[in-house]
C-alpha cells in the first residue's frame, strides 16, 4: 500500500474540490485532492459559472486568463411561457467585475484550476484514486484509504474533506445525518445542434405539463427536459419518437433537430434531489458543497454554492492547518458561515419547485405566467434583485488575507482587523 500524508485530503475534484485545493496550496498548505475519474471530461454536469465566482477568480488574479477560455455569456435570463415572454432576471446591472452568467464546460473550468493549483509545490491531485474507507483512531478521522491506478493508498491528513457530491462517500462512511427536502422533478439533458440564425438567448419554455430550458453553448443548445419524479420509465415505454415530438411542439425552433436523438443514450437522467446535512462535521472531517447540500438545479446556482464553501472553508482554516492545530471547532464555524445562504436559497428552490414547477408538470389547461414573472416584467427592480440572489447569491465570499502565503493569523484566536478581513466577513 502506498502511504501519503498531507495537511488536508480532499475527496472529489468538483468545482468546490478544485478550488478549496486551490486555495489551500495557495495559502501554503500541503494539500491532496482525490478524483475518481481519470479526467474530468464528462457531459452534462453544471456548466455554469456565476459573478460570484468570477469575483473569487478576480480576487486570485485569475479573471483575465479565465476569460481567454472559450465561454458564452448571459446577461438576461427570460422565461416564455405559452407564447409570451417574460424577462425574469437582469445581470447588466450588478455590482461585480463580470454582469453576466458565463457557459463553459465544467471539465474545461476544472482543467483551469487544476493548472493553477499544479503551479505550487505543496498540491497534488490524484486521478483515477477512488476514497473507499476513512481512517480514525479513537478520538478523529485521521484520512482515507483509497484505490488508485497502481493499487491501494492512504492518505493521513489532520483534515478530509468530502467535496464528492450529492452520492458522497465521505459522508456516508462518516454516518453524517441527512435531512431530505424532497423535489417534484427530474430533468433529461440533451444537445441539439444550434445554427448561427438562432436566438442567442438562454430561455426556460414552459408549457402545458411540460418545461423545457435551452442553454446557448455556441455550436450547440444544451437542453433540459424537465419530468415528474419518477416517471421517466413510463416516458420510454410510449417511444422516442413521442419524447421527439414533445419537445418539437414545446419549442418549434429546434423542432426540426429532434432526430438529432438517435437514442435513449444521447439522452441523460439529472435525477433531482435537495437535501441538507444536520451536522456538516466530524473530528478531523468537513463535508462541502453537494456532499454536506444537495441542491435543486433550479437557478443553476448548486455550483455557485460549492465553490463559496470551499472560500468559507480556506478563509477559516488555512492559518490552523499551517499552524498545526486544527480544532473541532473551525470546522463549527465553516457550517455556521454557510448554514445561513444554504437555508435561503434552498427554500427559494423548495418554494418554486412547489409554486411554479409541480404546478405546471401537473396542468391540464393552458398555462397563465406565474405572478412573480409577471411582476418581475413590469418592475425591472425584481429583475435586478433576481440576478442578485442568483448571480451573487446570500453572503458572497471573498478570498482573505487569512489564506494568503504567510499569514498565520487563526479567526478564532485572533482579532479580524484588516482591510480583507472586514470585507469578507460582513454580508455584501
């Protein structure tokens, strides 16, 4: 068995993966991140990169390489419904270095950072490494024992953290308690080619029983089909050809593309859930992003979510890692940091998903827009304060000087005085 040890293990190369690894080799941290995959080339995971996040990368001197990748920008957010449309969130209007949501593949986003994290001494990433086990003694989990290409490894770090999504197998060896919110939907994901006569718009179409999301990704739309829980076998059993012609009529535009789908695998199941860990820690163990939140795909805005915890989760315990002396209580304060936004944004999700999406999923008659897309039309004030929850989300994190090479000074034992500090402590 080959046998590591570092200052922190990080179970899954997500966005929150990358970037907390990120940031900790940046602050000075020997850090190990685990992917189970041997790249990170994979269709129709989140694609979206939010303002917030471009704020973390101006922050880190990133913005500008990160622009140079092939990206698409969104600056308004529509929504039609029947055949009226109705504009529901604004971008152009933030207070951020970037006013727009930026499509990219999330494996190119992933390759970025990696790139970057690679560029210090102290980060490893190891692909193809599968975590399988944790390691503990009587009073922490003390690392992970894994399988990589040439067999097993363990790792020992005073700190894992499971950043592994919403099918974690750091919170389930940890017995980490869940709470299910449950949701009324799955979404199928699809491309159609795209032809450069098309709108440029990304758009949700709703429709009697039926909603469908087209994201602009240049050559292509990226396609969302959303379907009741559960129903997708009955869906297969009347045919793809029936599936093909629902998604013609639901948007014309593309309805001359359906063949496209040759068959059932060019067509992939987002299966819907939101959940919420109660305790999102243990002894020597902190859970992220999906892994500690499942969030619904509704605003897009699980990535944005993940990549502010791994912020929260370097701001806080960089300096005591360095300093050796990681305590329970830091990783208290991570989850009490984030427990705030995570509630908000997915009870805003829970309300829709309620309110608006069962509603239409579940429609026999002809569909009237919901009320807050009718106010939102006429108040462009609500269009601004949609992309504000949306692009910049509750309680945006800043990169701190508590993660920045040679700082040492721990948020619990040290007054925040700085100039950083008092920025991203304070909810913008």
């Amino acid at each position: 068995m080959d046998e590591l040890a570092a200052d922190c293990c990080v179970v899954g190369g997500g966005p929150a993966g990358m970037m907390l690894g990120l940031l900790l080799a940046r602050a000075g941290v020997e850090v190990v991140v685990l992917e189970k995959h041997r790249d990170f080339l994979r269709d129709f995971r989140g694609d979206t990169i939010h303002p917030s996040t471009m704020e973390v990368l101006h922050e880190l001197g990133l913005l500008e390489d990160f622009l140079k990748l092939s990206h698409q920008e969104a600056r308004l957010l529509s929504a039609r419904v029947g055949d009226a449309a109705f504009p529901a969130a604004d971008f152009s209007r933030l207070r951020a270095h970037c006013r727009f949501i930026a499509f990219m593949p999330q494996w190119d986003f992933l390759d970025f950072l990696a790139a970057k994290a690679r560029a210090y001494p102290n980060f490893r990433l190891l692909l193809s490494t599968e975590a399988n086990a944790l390691l503990a003694d009587a009073a922490s989990i003390t690392g992970v024992a894994a399988t990589g290409p040439n067999g097993p490894v363990s790792i020992r770090a005073a700190l894992v953290v499971g950043a592994d999504g919403r099918s974690s197998i750091v919170r389930a060896k940890a017995a980490l308690r869940v709470d299910e919110r449950g949701a009324p939907m799955d979404v199928l994901w699809f491309r159609l080619s795209r032809l450069a006569t098309d709108a440029a718009e990304t758009l949700g179409r709703f429709d009697t029983g039926r909603i469908l999301i087209m994201i602009n990704r240049g050559e292509y739309w990226q396609c969302g089909y959303v379907i009741a829980k559960g129903s997708l076998d009955d869906l297969r059993q009347r045919g793809l050809d029936e599936f093909r012609g629902a998604v013609g009529r639901l948007e014309p535009l593309i309805g001359d593309r359906v063949s496209e789908l040759r068959d059932w695998d060019d067509i992939k199941l987002l299966t819907v859930q939101v959940d919420r860990l109660r305790k999102w820690y243990r002894p020597g163990l902190l859970c992220i992003g999906d892994a500690a939140h499942a969030m619904s795909p509704v605003g897009g805005v699980g990535i944005n979510l993940a990549i502010q915890d791994a912020v929260a989760t370097a701001n806080i315990v960089a300096p005591a890692l360095r300093q050796r002396r990681l305590t329970t209580e830091h990783l208290r304060m991570v989850q009490q940091r984030r427990t705030l936004p995570t509630r908000i944004i997915q009870a805003l999700q829970l309300a829709i998903q309620k309110r608006v999406i069962a509603r239409v999923l579940g429609a026999t008659a002809p569909l009237r827009a919901p009320l807050g897309l009718r106010l939102a039309a006429r108040l462009p004030f609500l269009q601004r304060m949609n992309a504000r929850v949306i692009g910049m989300g509750i309680r945006p994190e800043h990169v701190t000087s508590s993660v920045l090479p040679g700082a040492d000074r721990d948020p619990i034992s040290n007054e925040r005085n700085s100039a950083n500090d008092e920025r991203a402590y304070r909810d913008v």
